[in-house]
C-alpha cells in the first residue's frame, strides 16, 4: 500500500475503533439504566402488593363492621320496642311514682 492510502485507512481504522468504544459505552450506560428502571418497578410492583393487601383488609374489616352494625341495630330496635319507645309503656305524662 502505498503511504497515502496507509495514511487513510489509519484514520478510518481509528475513528472505527472510537465508534466501537462509544458504542459499547452506550451499551453499558443503557444496561445501567435500564436496570435501575427494573429495581425501580420492581419496588414499585412491591408497594402496589402490599396497598392491594391492605384494601383488601380493609374491605374485611368493613364487611365485618356493616354484619356487626346491622346484628346491633336489629338488637337496639328488639331493645326498644321492649321498652316501649323509651316511656315504659305510658306517654310520660301520668302520676310519678315516689321513690
């Protein structure tokens, strides 16, 4: 070969050799990335497990609480109809008794 196509292929050689080396910095600033995005998901995938769990404790405790409150509601009105209305019977409005 002669020197001035030597010349030229050197300096094509080179600016290959320096694409390369970029590109595989590239690659490996990409493979960072990319696994800090998955680590970040994952966590992510994590937090939204544990929020699902506490609804769906909640949702119990809340069923709970309604079939809690609907079985007490049923026992006040027993309560009251037996006490008749809070007056014992009557309207308030007759003799008092002495104590």
């Amino acid at each position: 070969m002669d020197r001035e196509v030597r010349s030229q292929f050197d300096e094509v050689w080179a600016i290959l050799e320096r694409t390369a080396q970029r590109g595989e910095q590239a690659e490996a600033r990409f493979n960072r990335r990319m696994d800090a995005a998955e680590r970040r998901m994952d966590r992510a995938d994590k937090e939204i497990e544990a929020t699902r769990k506490l609804v769906v404790a909640g949702m119990k405790i809340v069923m709970r609480n309604s079939a809690d409150i609907k079985s007490l509601g049923k026992r006040m009105d027993a309560f009251l109809r037996s006490a008749g209305n809070g007056h014992n019977g009557g309207n308030g409005r007759g003799p008092r008794r002495s104590r």
